[in-house]
C-alpha cells in the first residue's frame, strides 16, 4: 500500500496541477500586502487607519460574496466561476498596482476580493473531481497548496517590496494571468452534473443553533487573527524584507499545525475542548505581543508562536462546521465564513484606531478579549456543540470542500 501512495499523490493530470498552482497563488494573496502595508502609508501619505482598510475591503466583500458564490457556481459551473474569479483577481490586482491613492487601492482590493471568492469557493471541488489517487491524494495536495501559499506570500510581498509597493500587485498580476491560461487550456472533461443550490441557502443555514454558536465564535478568533497579521507590521518597525521574513515564519508555523499538529490533537481530544484550550494560550501570546510591541525581536518570538496557536485552531473550527449540522457542508462553511470574514474585515482598522487613540499595547488587548469572548461563546454553548465532538468518519470530498472554505480566512 505504501508503495503507491506517492504516486497516487504526486502523479496527476495536468489540470489539476494548473488549478493547484491558482490555488498557491490566491492563499498568497492573503499576506501579500502585509510587508508592504508601512510603505503605502508613506508612499500614498496614509494614515494607519486607511492603510488598514485594505484587508477591511478585502475581507468584507470576501466574506459577503461568499454567501453567492455556491448558488452562483451551482449554475454557471465549475470551470467557469474559476475563470471569472482568476480575471477578477487578475484585472483588480493591475488597477491596485496602478493606482495613486490610498482610496483607489482600497476600492480595487474589494474587486479583488470578489474575485477570491469566486475562486477559492470552486477551486478544491475541481480538484477532487479530477485527481487521479482519490479525494484523499487531492486533499494532501490542497493542504500543500495553502501551506505554500500562506507561507510565500508574506516573503514576495517583502522581496518585491523592496523595489517598489507595486511590485507585490504586479507579481499577483502575473502569476494569476499565467494561472488564467493555464485552468483555460488545461481544465478539461465531460459536462458537469449541476445541481442547483437555493439562493436562500447560506442565509437559513445560520438559524442551526450550533453553527450560530460557532459562527460568532470566529467573528472573535479572526479578530485576534487579523490584528496579529494586519497590524503587527507597523509596531515591529522593519521594512518589507524583514517583515516579509518575519511573516514567511509566521505562515509555515501555521501550515505545520494545521497540516500535521491539529489532526494529531484532534485524535486525542474532543473538539470543544481544544477550542476553549487554544484560544486562551492565543490570548495570552496576544497580550504578550502588546507588553512587548517594543521590542522587536521578543514581538517576532510572539507572532511566530501565534502562527503554530492559529494553525491548530484553523482546523479544528472548520471541522467543527463540518459536524455542526446535517447541512450540505459547502452551505454551513460558506454561511459560517460570510461570518467569520467579518471580524476580520473590522479587526485591522480597530487596531490602528486604538494604537492612534491609546498606546501600541491596547489593540493587543483588544484582540486578547476578542480572543477569551470567543472561548466564552464555546464553553456556554457546548451543550449544543457536543455532537462535534463525536469522531465518525466524513466523507473526505464534503472534508476537502468545507477545509477549502474554512481555511481561506
């Protein structure tokens, strides 16, 4: 048996490969402004604030588009809503590189947005779909695409930055045109069977009490999320190589645990009880980071330590969803993610007005309480979560889809 799961794995047909390869490039899209983020600020005479909004536009429209992109794909199909999503991405990344002011930047990083929800709500189903080896060997594949992505994001954003804030736009440009022709070309098969999914979907998969319960839970996780990622490159004072640097260790902390930590943990824990274990360890590397925002090095300690806490609790919350409901699982994580992004949409901006009005501690803090409230939310409403905990098997396609939702926040 061992023999042929390498191959089964790693031997797949070109389309897969041309997917897989979008795939890299759109998770890099989540940390690739991240070095460059003091440099538009300077370079476009931006506030903090303003600067922040650029995850804020992002996110929101990410999360809201979310709540179509099902009924949407359902309709259109498959090849079709990846081809839409990568020119979005494509077109809206080039108006970001070209753009003058920090208003403009804002506007066209929420096209942007539009575009990664189309993608990355479709991508993986076409993967499982066309990898040869199984849905297994096609869900080790993904897991490698947004480990790779997480991680080199924040590097090029830092490499390119270097040489100009526009670099890192200009690169996306180019590796999701190359990603356009190639899912053009390669992406081929028999006709999809399509089955319509109601427009009302999303919406009425939120009146479950236990994924209500975990939806609002992560509005509170991404918080702290978002302030740790979105805000943490302007207290640390580096240019963009050295925060992309500082990121690039942050993201393969967090691809370690949430490949390889969190299904160990899992194995050996009920759900609930890593939830309300994790967060408060997150909570108090937060407050950690907000006492020693001033140091640098002690700061770069704490956002690494951060990625490894993230990572696990990326995974288990979006298996969680997973078992919340008797729901299609691409419905309830597109509902709990429409939520989720939510609280990263506002967390980045927050934390710039409060380091303005207060000190550079505060937003820490505040992402710290964001943080507990979210363990809060769990422990009060484990009696409606405690069919999570059960360890039954799921149908690794429905895994695959719903990690692909999930883990795109």
């Amino acid at each position: 048996m061992n023999t042929t799961a390498t191959p089964s794995v790693w031997k797949q047909p070109a389309q897969v490969w041309a997917v897989a390869f979008a795939c890299v490039v759109a998770f890099m899209g989540i940390g690739l402004v991240d070095p460059i983020l003091p440099a538009i600020a300077e370079s476009l005479q931006a506030s903090p604030v303003e600067t922040e909004l650029l995850f804020t536009s992002y996110l929101l429209v990410t999360g809201l588009a979310m709540l179509v992109t099902s009924w949407i794909s359902s309709r259109i199909g498959a090849k079709a809503t990846l081809l839409i999503g990568l020119a979005l991405i494509v077109a809206f990344a080039l108006l970001c590189a070209l753009s003058g002011s920090v208003d403009a930047v804002i506007g066209f990083r929420a096209g942007w947005g539009l575009g990664n929800a189309l993608f990355i709500s479709t991508a993986l189903a076409t993967i499982v779909g066309a990898a040869s080896g199984g849905s297994s060997a096609a869900i080790i594949l993904y897991e490698a695409a947004l480990g790779l992505g997480i991680a080199i994001g924040p590097l090029l954003g830092g490499l390119l930055g270097e040489m100009s804030w526009r670099g890192p736009f200009f690169g996306v440009v180019a590796l999701m045109a190359i990603a356009f022709v190639a899912v053009l070309v390669l992406l081929r098969g028999p006709a999809e069977k399509r089955t319509p999914v109601p427009f009302s979907a999303p919406f009425t998969a939120l009146r479950r009490p236990a994924l209500a319960i975990l939806a609002v839970a992560a509005l509170f996780y991404n918080i702290g999320f978002f302030v740790l990622l979105a805000f943490s490159p302007f207290p640390l004072g580096f240019g963009a190589l050295g925060i992309g640097f500082t990121f690039f260790g942050w993201g393969v902390a967090l691809a370690i645990t949430s490949v390889w930590v969190a299904p160990l943990v899992m194995r050996r824990m009920p759900r609930t009880r890593i939830i309300v274990t994790v967060l408060p360890l997150l909570a108090v590397d937060l407050v950690a980071a907000g006492f020693l925002a001033g140091d640098p090095a002690a700061l770069v300690v704490c956002i690494i330590i951060g990625g490894l806490l993230l990572g696990i609790m990326n995974t288990v919350l979006t298996e969680a969803v997973m078992e919340a409901t008797d729901l299609p699982r691409s419905v309830a994580s597109s509902s709990y993610s429409a939520v989720r992004f939510l609280g990263g949409a506002m967390a980045p901006p927050l934390a710039a007005l409060l380091w303005h009005s207060f000190n550079v501690t505060v937003p820490y803090l505040f992402a710290a309480a964001s943080v507990l409230i979210a363990a809060l939310t769990v422990f009060l409403g484990r009696r409606a979560l405690a069919h999570i905990d059960s360890h039954g098997a799921v149908p690794a396609a429905e895994d695959a889809q719903a990690i692909l939702v999930g883990d795109a926040a």
